[in-house]
C-alpha cells in the first residue's frame, strides 16, 4: 500500500489553517502526521488481525542500486511474515524537493510497483478513471474504460485535467501508468469512493485500465530506465539509432555527435536521435569531460586519446533499455 496523508494529519495536529510554504513547517507537519496516518491504518488492519509495517522511501533510495535492492529485500521479507507494508515519501527528512513530491504519490507507486514486479497497480482516486474530456467542463465526456496506448493527445487532455483532492491531477496518473505500460506491468485508475479492491478483483468493469505496450522487462532494466531522472543527454547519429534499437548492439563513441548536461561514469543518460527524440536510456561508462574528448571517434582510439580505455563502448547493451 502506498499512502499520502502525513503532512496533511500534521496541519490538523498543529492547527495550521492552511498548508504551510516553508520547509521546515511541512517538514514538522509530516513529522506530526505520520504517527496519525499509521495510527489510523493500524487501526484499519487491526479490526481484521492483520499487522502492518511502515516504509519510508526518499528519491535516493530509488537512485541507489544497493538501497533498491535494499527496500525490494524488505518488503519480501515483511510478506514472507505476513505483514503489509504500508510505503510513502520521507516528507519529514525532505529538502526543496518536497512540494515537488507531495501528491505525486502515482510516481511513488509505480515505482515501487517496478521494484517488485507486481502484476497490476490499482490507483484509488476521487475520479472515475480517464475521461475524453475534462468531466467538469464538458457533460458529454465519456469514460475510456480501456487504453492500449498512451499517445500525445492522451498527455495533452491529462494535463489539462486535475483533481480536486489529489495534487497531482490525472497528469502524475499518466506518467505512472508510462512507466508501468513501457515495463510490461498493468495499471488502474478507479474511483476510491465508489469502488473498493473488492470489487476491481471480483472482476467488475470499473475505472479505466492501462494495457502493457511492451514484454515485461527485468528488474534491473526497469531500474535503469525509471528509478531516476537521467543527468545527461547524449545525441546519436542514424547508424547508432539503428545499431541500438533495431540490432540491440552497445553505443559506441562512433555514434555520439554531442552531449549535454554534466555526469559521471556509471550516472544515467538519455540517449536521442537527431530529431531530439529519446530513444534509450543506459549508464555511461565515461563521465562527461572524457566523452567530449572521444565522441565521434572509434573505440580503438580511446586509448590514445585519454591515455586509459575502461570501456569500448560508451553504455553497454547489458546496462541500456530502448525505449
């Protein structure tokens, strides 16, 4: 279960009228609300003999392998005794990022959905699911009870819709269900107040549910590509786009005609094709000073030019996923 809430249950603890603006008051308010929110769920779960356990998650723990891994460790763990993790965002620890983060709980849970491969995300809202049109502005809106693609027109009626409960809108909603779809995994958009996990299991067409668009890609595959935002950009040439997305072969220096944004070896890097499209994500063996100085010619001249070779290749196909 992933949750928001805590900074919320702070403010009525601390008798704040209104969200706070500042850090360190959103930061005590979550501080307050936590032990509420876990309060209540104890509660909740306790009425039918089931134990939970609380998971606090900041944006490093998803950017770090080893603490991935870590958190993946846990939470089979605490299945493994029968207890039900109850996961949201360590608000209370958070620096400028936190309003950033607040009410993104749909990118928390799909990429905690990713971190244990799970079959199905089901998104409990205060709307009905994914609407043609913005429901409150347009009477004759229908609700699209499947989606098998995610196309710009999609994301161009995402962002122009919100929710009145949910920070994040049905914007943040979309881009966890890219990021589960582009992972072979299924999501669900239903109506919390309307609709319970019972009824979604039992089978009952409710919400709108995203279909995978593509096979299901391993676990560290799905790391590289949505665990973290990539730090660089690097622009290819035709022979490399082809080379990596029709021949699955590595991104050698041959085929970078530039770079932008500053990273280091083993950092995450988009890579696009001339048109500026993104076509791969993968780490870079080199950091950015040293690939400015090798783009565009062979791996044989490495070397040479740097006085050391780590690598032939500028990201290995074992560490790039097409996208």
């Amino acid at each position: 279960v992933v949750s928001s809430g805590a900074i919320g249950a702070g403010m009525g603890q601390l008798s704040m009228p209104r969200r706070p603006r500042s850090i360190p008051q959103l930061q005590a308010a979550a501080a307050v609300g936590q032990n509420q929110l876990m309060h209540s769920y104890q509660i909740a779960f306790g009425r039918h003999n089931l134990s939970i356990a609380q998971i606090l998650l900041t944006a490093d723990d998803l950017k770090n392998r080893q603490r991935y891994l870590n958190v993946r460790n846990t939470l089979l763990t605490l299945w493994h005794y029968g207890v039900i993790p109850v996961l949201n965002e360590n608000d209370s620890v958070a620096t400028d990022e936190i309003d950033f983060r607040v009410g993104d709980n749909d990118n928390l849970s799909a990429q905690v959905a990713n971190l244990i491969d799970a079959h199905l995300l089901i998104i409990l809202s205060d709307t009905d699911g994914f609407f043609s049109a913005d429901p409150r502005k347009a009477p004759q809106a229908r609700l699209i009870s499947t989606i098998t693609e995610i196309t710009p027109e999609l994301e161009k009626l995402a962002g122009q819709t919100a929710s009145e409960v949910a920070t994040g809108g049905m914007r943040t909603k979309l881009e966890a269900a890219k990021i589960l779809t582009a992972s072979g995994q299924m999501m669900l958009i239903a109506n919390g107040k309307k609709h319970n996990l019972v009824d979604i299991l039992d089978g009952k067409e409710v919400g709108t549910l995203f279909l995978p668009q593509a096979e299901r890609m391993a676990s560290r595959k799905r790391w590289i590509a949505f665990s973290h935002p990539p730090t660089g950009i690097l622009v290819v040439d035709d022979g490399a786009v082809q080379a990596i997305a029709e021949k699955g072969k590595s991104l050698l220096p041959s085929g970078v005609i530039r770079l932008k944004g500053e990273f280091e070896n083993g950092e995450v890097v988009d890579i696009q094709n001339l048109k500026g499209q993104e076509i791969a994500r993968g780490l870079a063996n080199y950091c950015d000073r040293e690939l400015k100085k090798i783009l565009g010619k062979k791996s044989s001249e490495i070397e040479e030019i740097l006085g050391y070779c780590y690598y032939e290749e500028v990201v290995h196909r074992d560490n790039l996923v097409v996208l």
